[in-house]
C-alpha cells in the first residue's frame, strides 16, 4: 500500500522527481534562470519608466516579479487578461508575473508587448 498523500509515494511522482533533478543538476541551468530574472526585472523597469501614473515600483526577482500598481492593481489584470496574459495579484497592489523556468527571452517579449498595451489603454482611461 501507498501512504495516504494523493501525489507523494507512487512510481509516477518518484520519476518526475528524478526528472527535475536532472534538470536542475545540469550545468548552467541556474544560470540560466538568473539571466532570464535579469531580462525580465529589465522589461518591468522599462514599464516603470515609460508609465510612471500605472506603476510605482517594481518588486522580486529571479522569475517572480511584479510591479506595484498606482491605479488599482485589477485595471492591469483585466487588461492583461484581455490580452491572453495570465498574471496575478499579490499583496498590496502589486501585480505579480511568475513565468515557468522554461520561459524563453522571446516569450517575455511577448509579455512585456502585451503589458505595455494593457498598461496604454489603462492609461488612456485615466
């Protein structure tokens, strides 16, 4: 028998453990993260600045950022989710983007694009 926990203890969870070791023990993948934090805190900052009655600060680092909002931080979520970009609120007025560790410099392009068009149209609405 298998103890009592839905997901821990069975051979499927065991081997997408050993999976995610490899992947973590592989050379340079931490790097590798830490240069995408670095691309992303990069895109936010460029938001920060170029839209200043929208967002206050940014907040995070590594692959878990977001930015302190001005305006209620729903405006940006609703915006974003229009456009097909799942972000989250988190704490006070922040909105929080946690992009999966294999998230390409080409895909936070994307995200940055669709954040600057949802932080416009919640500008323009000021």
């Amino acid at each position: 028998g298998t103890h009592g926990s839905t997901y821990g203890n069975n051979p499927l969870a065991l081997a997408v453990v050993d999976k995610v070791l490899d992947l973590f023990s592989a050379p340079g993948f931490f790097d590798d993260i830490a240069r995408k934090g670095d691309y992303l805190a990069s895109g936010l900052n460029k938001l920060l600045a170029q839209f200043p009655k929208v967002f206050a600060e940014k907040r995070g680092m590594g692959l878990m950022q977001g930015l302190k909002c001005v305006v209620p931080e729903d405006w940006v979520l609703q915006a974003c989710r229009a456009r097909k970009l799942l972000i989250m609120p988190a704490g006070d007025n922040v909105v929080r983007l946690v992009p999966p560790l294999i998230v390409t410099n080409a895909q936070i392009d994307d995200a940055m694009a669709i954040m600057t068009a949802a932080a416009q149209e919640v500008e323009a609405s000021l």
